[in-house]
C-alpha cells in the first residue's frame, strides 16, 4: 500500500530575542504530538528546535527557524531547520563538542546530529542553514528524500499555496498549488485542489490536473502542476498550468525545465498535456510558487545539488524569497534516495 500525504502550513518564528527560542519549544512540542512521539521521541525533538533555534540567535545574529511535520516511511517525523544571516561556520570545526564561536559549551550541533536522523548543514558567505529530521523510535532508514514549503504570507493566518506528495512502490507523484492571490480565498482555492489530487494518486499528470480544474471551478482558481516518476521508465512526466516553476537538476547535466501551459485551474483551462522529459535515478525535481523569486541556479551553490531536498528548499529560500507573498515549494530526490 502505498503513501500519501498533504502538507501542512510551515510553522515560521522568528528568532530575534531570547524569548522566541522558548515559542520554537513550545511549537515543536505540538509538532511532537501530532506526530504520535512517545515522551522520550518528544524530548529529542525539543532538544534539537532549542539548540537550533539558539544558535540561530547567538552565532547568526537571529533568523528563522521552520517547523514542519513530515513523513517517512512508516510513520510522521519533525523537522526543524534554522535559517540566519551571519557569518557562517566551518562544519568541521563546529561539530565536534567542546568548540564554540559564541562562549557557550558548544555542544549544539553535536547534539542536534545525534538525536536527529537526517543531518544537513549549509554555510556560506550569505548565512547557515542548519537542518533536522527527527523521527520516533530512532528508525535510521525512515526518511524519504523529499522537501516541502507551505509558508503563509507573513501577517496572514492561512496559506494560499498547498502540495501533495505520494509514494507507491517506486512509483513518485506529486501536485503544487498557487491558489489566487492570498488569504482565505486562495487557501479555499488550494485546498480544493490538492483535495481533489489527493483522492486518486495513480492518475497521470494530466488527469490529476483536470480532476483539479472541475473540483476549482467554484474557488477563484489558481495555478497548478503535477508530475510523475517511475524509475524503470527514465522519465518524469509533468502537467501544469499557470506561473508554478519547476524544473529537473542533475549534477553535471543541464537544467532541464519543465514547462506549463497558461490558463488558471478552475477557470480559464484547457486540458493540458504531459510533457515527457528524460530523469536519472538521483536527479533533484524542484519546483514551487511565484513566493521564491526565479532568478536562481543551483549551479551557483557548488555542490548543493546533492544535499538533502529539504536543504535546497531552504537555501533558496534564505537566499530569494519574496517576502511579500505565500510561498510553496515542492523538491523530490527521483528515485527515493535522500
């Protein structure tokens, strides 16, 4: 049987006194309990958002730190990533205990890496990203090689942008959503949607997104892609309609960019066809909502094409967000692998 699953909104705070450190707590805590932890699972994943959400402080000089709840093989995790501006550091010198920027113990990502399955760090010139996956029962072989966002806009209280992600056997699938404009019309909007994508995963990209457009016809609409992946085919392939970005990286390779065709799901629409667009196991499917800005590359970040998914989502969003809209983000490892 396979596995489904809708994103939930990405709970940001910014991390800018002291007193935000114990929020992160407080909403890793909730986290926890929707993902069913026993109290000592809970206590990692408060260990970890604390020590994150402190470093973000003390050593970046504050940020963000997002919280969402995710899904791995057999059960629901937590992740937290903790986003700066700072000066950055050197893994290496920082991981081991004992070695501190800041006057503290630094004991801070050692501990973070050894209550956390997954384990990502970036740091450059532009600031850290630091990022963790906590599942329950200390499983080393639950995450799936995915990131998500669904992050509201800032001083609203929903999200109009929404995905679904599926996994059955090899067999990947995955819907992003941008509901028009934002607040609780465009969340009606993508709510429907990824609603409608979620009933019936085994459908081709296409057909998702006409079951999409019939479900939106009574919303205000929005834009919409969904893509396809089985491994033994070689390929993705990948239906949208309206401004969602997305694209295929694979190291050494060209970009390959996956197009939409224009029109609004639920309103101004004609049946799109897949395009079929060749993908090696391991290549990186990113793709998200007009909330990130387009005039990136991952070429420019030597070597984060490799990292886990999550990262990426997160480098680029220190890196180009917007800020004045929602923002969704969907990034898939092909194949399964982190």
């Amino acid at each position: 049987m396979g596995i489904g699953f809708v994103g939930q909104v990405t709970r940001a705070i910014t991390v800018d006194e002291a007193t935000r450190v114990g929020q992160v707590r407080r909403e890793a805590q909730v986290l926890a309990q929707l993902a069913g932890f026993a109290e000592l699972d809970a206590g990692r994943v408060t260990l970890v958002a604390v020590e994150i959400a402190t470093n973000v402080l003390r050593h970046g000089g504050g940020g963000r730190v997002l919280l969402s709840l995710v899904q791995g093989r057999t059960g629901k995790g937590v992740e937290v990533c903790g986003i700066d501006h700072g000066p950055g550091f050197s893994l290496s010198s920082c991981l081991p205990d004992g070695y501190s920027t800041g006057g503290t113990p630094g004991q801070g990502l050692g501990a973070i890496k050894r209550q956390a399955q997954v384990f990502d760090v970036w740091s450059d010139t532009r600031g850290a990203v630091v990022l963790a996956r906590v599942y329950g029962e200390r499983t080393r072989n639950e995450d799936l090689g995915y990131g998500a966002l669904r992050l509201a806009m800032r001083q609203e209280t929903v999200c109009g942008d929404a995905w679904f992600l599926s996994r059955d056997g090899e067999r990947t699938s995955g819907v992003l959503v941008d509901g028009l404009g934002h607040g609780l019309l465009a969340a009606e909007s993508a709510d429907a949607g990824i609603a409608a994508a979620a009933e019936i995963p085994e459908l081709a990209a296409d057909e998702v997104l006409a079951r999409m457009h019939a479900r939106m016809s009574s919303t205000r609409g929005g834009a919409a892609a969904a893509f396809v992946h089985e491994p033994e085919s070689g390929v993705v392939r990948f239906a949208g309609v309206g401004n969602i970005a997305a694209a295929i990286h694979e190291p050494g390779q060209a970009t390959r960019g996956l197009a939409s065709h224009p029109g609004i799901v639920g309103s101004q629409y004609r049946r799109a066809p897949a395009f079929v667009v060749p993908a090696t196991p391991g290549a990186l499917l990113l793709m998200h909502s007009d909330g990130l800005q387009t005039r990136w590359s991952l070429s420019q970040y030597e070597g984060l094409v490799y990292r886990h998914p999550a990262l990426v989502l997160a480098v680029l969003l220190r890196d180009f967000d917007r800020g004045r809209d929602d923002t969704g983000a969907l990034a898939v490892r092909l194949g399964g692998a982190a």
